[in-house]
C-alpha cells in the first residue's frame, strides 16, 4: 500500500513508533491509552521538498524518508490515513535523528 500523500516545503509526515508496554505490572492497574505517555520515537514516511532562501536556491529537508527521529510530544498535527495514525512536523519540530 503506498500512501498518496506528499508534503509540500519544510512539512514532514511521520508515523510514531509504539513504545513497548510493560506486561509485568504486578498491581493489576490498567492504564488507559488517554492516559499513556505519547511516544516520541517516530519513522519519517514522507518529506517535502525543502525551502527558498533568499537567494531563491532550494534548501532540502534535513531528513528522508525511513530516517528515525525524535519529535515533540505534543507538537505537530495528528492525522488518520487509511485507518493509521500518523502525525506532520515542520521540520524545524524535528529534534533529532536517531542513528
């Protein structure tokens, strides 16, 4: 399935990675998905084509597609794609990349 989505400039579309969940709670105290942290680790899906400086040459996006990054926890826009969540940045959200 590929997604017919592209972003345009700097704007970076994203899927989040699921952060493991702990089965060995001993309490017995589930915790809602409201209530769970929101995952930073995500994997970059899609990129725009970057900028204009001043100068009118094209800046590329500092990431490409597959590139594991760190994002904000409450930055960016969540969106649903064919039934998935996914979220865009602009790039200047992105923190990190992950090697």
């Amino acid at each position: 399935m590929t997604l017919k989505v592209r972003p345009i400039g700097t704007w970076i579309l994203v899927e989040p990675v699921e952060q493991k969940e702990d089965k060995g709670n001993k309490g017995g105290i589930i915790i809602p998905d409201t209530a769970k942290e929101k995952p930073m680790e995500s994997v970059v899906v899609a990129v725009g084509t970057g900028k204009t400086d001043d100068d009118g040459k094209k800046v590329p996006v500092e990431v490409k597609k597959g590139d594991r990054v760190l994002v904000s926890k409450y930055g960016g826009t969540e969106i649903k794609l064919d039934g998935k969540d996914y979220k865009i940045f602009n790039g200047d959200e992105i923190l990190a990349v992950i090697e």
